[in-house]
C-alpha cells in the first residue's frame, strides 16, 4: 500500500456504539503490536490521547450512525482514508440501535427523556454503508478479533481481504453441538447467520440470537416456517428475527412482510 520503508497509517474511530469492538482490537495484544514496524496507529482515542491528522491509509469504524453530527464525521473520515473497514454489526448492519427502526422515535424520546427537544438524532440508526462507500466489513457483536486481524494482515499485504462466510450451523457441527431447533425446539438463527462467534450461545444450550448478521442468500422465510411447524407464535418469531441485525437488508424486507 505504501512505500517500502513507510508505514501504513491506521485510524480507529467510533460512532454510536458500545465501544466493544475497539476493545476486541485492543485485546489482540501482541499480535497488534507485531505490526506496529509496518503500521502507525495515527488516531484511537480509545488507545491513546496522542493522535495525528489524516489523511489515513486506513480507517476502522466502530459503531451506526444515529446522529446528525456522525453523518458529517463519517463522510469526512471517508475523504480522509483509502481504505474504510466497518467493524461490528452496529457499523455493518445499524446494530442493537436499530431497534429503534421499528418504532416511532418521537414517542421514544417523549417516553425516555424529560426533555426530548434537547436530544439531536436521526430518526433511523443506519449501518455506514448507507451513507458511505465501505471497502470490507467485519461484523459481529463484538466483531472477530481474529477475522479482524487477518482482514488487517491481507490489506497491508495488498491483498483483496476475504474471510469464510458459512452458516453459523457449519461451526455447530464442528464442534458437535445437539442441534437446539431440533432437540429441544427452541428458535434459532443459526441456519440464516453466518459463521465468527464460535457457535458461543448453541455450545451453551441457547439459540442464535443473529450477532453476525445474514450469511449469503439465509431466506429467513424458510427458517421463520419451521418456528412455526414447532409452535412458536408468530410475534415471537418476529421479535426474535427483530434484533441485533434486523436491519440488515435480507432480515429487514423479510420482517416488512412478515408482520404485515
């Protein structure tokens, strides 16, 4: 990406979120700091006070855009960086926020806030790429540390970042986890969400809750008729689909017609 000797200039910036992602770049620990003779960490305030101007090489994002203000900084940081990853679901998908989506937000502020004329927001909390270009994205709820790493390790070699996008049932069978849909039907996102969190809530007895968002072509329609066939009523599935990524666009034009 850059000179022999000079080094990729990297940022970290966040937008609304809960800020888990940027820890997961800081718990990679050493491994984050076996890069630092080929990447400078320009900006994380998170990390550091001590930060540099763009314009950067590359730019994570962490979080939606629920705000005026984050719809500026957004569009400014991508004048400011070749290369934007957008890192969590909240940037990949609009995240737990979203939740607002579904709803009226001006009774939310009336319900939430004494004083609701106070509060500037959009009305919408969006992922990053409805209103920029995103070059790669890393989802999850919090993002792969791993899947983040490699993503990084490929772009600073040049290479167009790939990482495996299979169901999260594929890391169920791997690790031999009793199918929770079948043996004690209980719903699951499992068949419509794609692979990263180690199949954490399954290995435990608790269905997918969607951290990861949609893999390729999921068709939540045929995963929502199965909820049924096993008695689970119809606006307890949406609620369940009606989470973490529901705004992602497969999940969101299902959910449109589903609860119709």
């Amino acid at each position: 990406m850059t000179g022999k000797d000079q080094k990729v200039k990297l940022a970290v910036f966040k937008l609304s979120s809960c800020s888990g992602c940027q820890q997961q770049i800081l718990d990679l620990g050493e491994s984050l700091l076996a890069l630092t003779n080929s990447v400078e960490i320009a900006y994380f305030l998170e990390a550091s006070s001590k930060n540099s101007p763009g314009p950067y090489d590359v730019a994570l994002i962490e979080g939606s855009i629920s705000t005026p203000h984050e719809e500026e900084l957004v569009k400014e940081i991508r004048k400011q960086a070749r290369i934007v990853v957008a890192v969590g679901s909240c940037a990949t998908y609009g995240g737990i926020q979203a939740l607002r989506n579904w709803l009226n937000f001006s009774e939310i502020k009336k319900t939430v806030y004494p004083n609701p004329e106070w509060i500037e927001s959009l009305e919408k909390s969006r992922p990053l790429s409805d209103y920029i270009q995103v070059d790669y994205s890393v989802s999850g709820c919090p993002a792969n540390k791993l899947q983040l790493l490699s993503i990084l390790k490929q772009i600073l070699i040049g290479k167009r970042a790939y990482y495996r996008q299979e169901s999260l049932c594929q890391e169920c069978k791997r690790k031999g986890n009793i199918c929770v849909i079948v043996a004690r039907g209980q719903p699951c996102l499992g068949p419509i969400i794609k692979e990263g969190c180690g199949a954490l809530c399954p290995s435990y007895g608790r269905g997918c809750y969607g951290c990861f968002g949609p893999m390729i072509d999921p068709k939540p329609e045929n995963l929502a008729k199965r909820f049924e066939e096993i008695g689970i009523p119809r606006d307890e599935i949406a609620l369940r689909f009606r989470n973490i990524t529901s705004w992602s666009e497969p999940v969101r034009r299902f959910l449109e017609k589903y609860e119709r």
